[in-house]
C-alpha cells in the first residue's frame, strides 16, 4: 500500500469544532489541573508566608513591649531619666483603674493623662483610618501595681495580605488561561499527524486501493494508533481482494450457463409462442443482468474500461424497449449520443427495470431525454408509492434496495453515470412515485471541428456508427 505525499485539502466534513476537539479537550484538563494546583499550592504558600509575617510582627511588638517593662520596672533610675527614654509615641502606664498615668509628649494618639484608655490593651484597633495591635505589661519597682501599654501600626503586615491575596486571584484567573491557551496551541502542534491521518482516512474510499497513512516521526502513542490503523487497513483490503475474486469466480460460473439458458428460450418461445416460456426467458433476462451488476460490483471503478460509440438516440431507446416493455418514452430522441452503449444501456435499464417494479404491472414508466445546456439528460418517472424518506442517499449503496431489487441496480447505474463524467440524483417526483436523472455530457454541443478532434482522442470500438 503507497504513502500518500501530497497535501491534504481541508474536508469541511472532516473539520471538528474547537470546543469538541481532542486537543482542547486535554488543554482544558490542563488549565483545571493547574487551576486546582495554583489554588491548593498558592493559598498554602501564601497563609504560610502571612502567618510568618504576623508571627514576625508580633515578636517585634513583643520584644517592645518586654523592653520598656523592664526599663520602666528599673528602680535604681530616676523617673524622668526612665520615662523619657523609654515610651515612645504608642505607649503609655496605665493605672489600676485603667485610666492613662504617664504618656509621652506629642503623641498621636487620641487621649491624655487621667482619661481612660479608649483602646484594648490587647488585639487589634483602629487610629482613624490606621489599623494598629496592641499588647500589654505588669510592671514592678516604682510603678508596682501598674500596667504598660505598647502599640505599632499593623498598616504593613494588612497591606501585605493585601497585596498578597490580589496576586493569588491573579494568578489563579491567568494561570489556567495561559495553560489553556498554550496547552491547546501545543496540543495541535502535537496531534497534527493524527488530524492529518484522519483527513486521509476520511479520503479512503472502500471500492479504491487502500493506501496507508502516514506515521509520525516520533514513535509515541499516535504513532501506535496511526500504525494499527494500517495494519487494519492491510486486513480489510485483503479480504475485499479474496471477496472481489470470489465475486467474479461466481458470476464467471453462472455467465455462461444462462447465456446457454437464455437462447434456448427464446428459441423455444419464438417457436411455440408459449407464455410461460417467454416468462422464464425474462426471467433469465433478470438473472444476465444482475450477473452483469455483479461482476461490474466485482470488478469495480478501476477495472472497468468504457468502450465509447457515436450512436443514435433511437438505437438506444429501441434496445430498451427490447429489455424492458412496456416503458412510455419522452423528449428528443433523434440526436446522436457519445457513450459506451453497453453500460449506459445496463444503467437505464437498472432504473427502468426498478421503475417497472415500484409501478406494478398496470402502473406508468416514463423515460425522457432532453437537452439541458450541456448534460443530455434521462429522466425516470414511475407512478408507483415512491422512495421511503428514510433510506436518503443510501439508496445508491450496494444491496440497498426500495423496490423488492437486489439492491445493486442504483449503485452501478450511478457508478457508469460517473464513469461516462455525469451523475445520477433520485428523489420523489411532484406527482408522485420515484424520479431519477442519470446524466452525462452532450459531445455535439461543440463546434464540428472541435467534436472531431475530441473523437480522434478517443478509443473507438471497431463497431462505431457514424450517422
């Protein structure tokens, strides 16, 4: 099987949207994964580091506290030698009621001596618009029986819980984002054999040669799945080489005795014009044509080559008429038509032959042939019940069958359409019953110079009907 080297065109059917595709899919797993760490790890590291700022804090406010209390209890120096030095703008002695005994000059806060002290003397208050924290001290020596109130302005350590918890809501918010943006960035950098190895697969078509699709570099996961995936396709186009050979062992085995069948009864119903025989001989007729779809099933797109004839409308329509009796014909029939008769026969006589069914023996079968720009166009109308709305485009698939069929008349028929460069649609007609339009191109649309020239191009069969 051949490694495909040119570039892949992009396949709308082929595209996944972004919120549904694999790699967002393991970004956004990334971002809660992150999203989850930064928040457990932060958080954790941030209440470590503020209680190691508070603990700091209050050691220093601590160590204040102790150092004035033994330098206010020091008896062995004078008041004002001990008082000066020692309080400072958020201290003060409190006295046994509570009330504010000694406190130093130009203090900022809000009392004087012989008030009660508006404070607690433990925790954490608020100056105006400062927050401060507060401890207190018994005291000995020559203020025995008193209390010393120390203060500092806890401002620093809540800005810096602040400021701390902002960048924790920061970095929650941007981290996930970030890791979400690049991790699916990355990821299509990463899965871009396996985006690619699914547009190629979404290429494979089942009645083609299989070719294998092309493994990364790198021989990581992707590059296991991707090889599976050939070995698969190993698998699956040797067992349709086994089916397909087995296929047209079959229909070789059966061609030749209804060939041998069929003119023994036509020779027999042309001499003793008995119904039943002729009946079988259409029998028979039904039978060569399904060998002949199967061995077209067998043989597929690539082994069948078209044997083009120039010839006139008429000759067509009159070996359908042949085939298939009792079918109304329509439109022009008195052009010339470029085609390989054989298969293009095969193919309306597929839809008519469907028609006939769907319609009943008393029901209408109605082809038509005309001219639209540059298609000549068969149209197919029956007046039977019409297609089941369920069946869709799935109706030209192998073994599909509406119509009581062996279900591969659609199939070939659309398949020789597509070979001829036309194509076959089907649907409900507005009067009811099925409608189908096989088309293919009108060679006589061009000049006369131009249509020899495109003949000259042509492999003709030795049978070409020049009219």
């Amino acid at each position: 099987m051949a490694q495909f080297n040119q570039p892949i065109p992009a396949l709308s059917s082929a595209k996944v949207a972004w919120h549904k595709s694999l790699r967002f899919r393991l970004a956004l797993a990334f971002s809660l994964v992150t999203l989850t760490l930064v928040s457990v790890v932060g958080f954790a590291m941030m209440g470590f580091l503020l209680r190691g700022m508070e603990n700091q804090f209050d050691m220093r406010l601590t160590d204040r506290a102790d150092t004035l209390s033994v330098r206010l209890s020091d008896a062995s120096a004078g008041l004002g030698e001990s008082l000066v030095p020692a309080l400072d703008n958020f201290s003060a002695v409190l006295d046994e009621q509570g009330n504010v005994f000694v406190m130093p000059q130009n203090t900022p806060l809000p009392f004087a001596p012989g008030d009660p002290l508006p404070f607690p003397t433990e925790g954490d208050f608020s100056v105006g618009n400062v927050p401060m924290r507060g401890v207190s001290r018994e005291l000995t020596g020559f203020f025995e029986g008193q209390m010393l109130w120390v203060a500092l302005p806890s401002e620093p350590l809540l800005d810096a819980r602040e400021g701390a918890t902002r960048a924790m809501l920061l970095a929650v918010i941007i981290t996930p984002l970030l890791t979400l943006l690049f991790g699916y960035l990355l990821g299509q950098h990463m899965l871009q054999h396996l985006g690619r190895a699914a547009a190629l697969a979404d290429q494979i078509s089942p009645s083609k040669n299989m070719a294998a699709l092309p493994l990364p570099d790198r021989p990581d996961e992707v590059h296991r799945l991707i090889s599976a995936i050939n070995r698969l396709l190993v698998r699956i186009d040797a067992q349709q080489h086994r089916e397909k050979a087995l296929l047209g062992q079959i229909v070789h085995e059966l061609g030749a005795p209804l060939t041998v069948l069929k003119a023994t009864l036509d020779r027999a119903g042309e001499r003793t014009g008995d119904p039943e025989i002729q009946k079988a001989a259409l029998v028979t007729d039904e039978l060569t044509f399904t060998t002949q779809d199967l061995m077209q099933l067998a043989r597929g797109e690539l082994d069948l080559k078209l044997v083009w004839h120039l010839i006139p409308a008429q000759a067509l329509r009159d070996r359908l008429e042949r085939l298939v009796p009792g079918t109304e014909y329509a439109g022009d029939w008195n052009g010339m038509i470029l085609c390989d008769p054989d298969r293009l026969t095969q193919a309306l006589r597929n839809l008519l032959a469907n028609a006939r069914r769907a319609a009943g023996p008393g029901g209408c079968v109605c082809l038509t042939l005309q001219a639209v720009g540059e298609q000549l166009v068969f149209t197919v109308r029956d007046s039977g019940p019409g297609l089941p709305d369920a069946l869709g485009e799935s109706i030209f698939d192998p073994f599909v069958s509406g119509s009581g069929s062996s279900g591969l008349g659609l199939s070939v028929s659309r398949q020789i359409a597509q070979m001829h460069g036309g194509q076959l649609t089907g649907g409900n007609g507005a009067e009811g019953g099925a409608e189908f339009r096989l088309s293919i191109p009108d060679a006589l649309l061009a000049d006369e110079s131009d249509e020899l020239e495109e003949l000259d191009e042509l492999t003709l069969g030795e049978g070409l009907v020049r009219g």
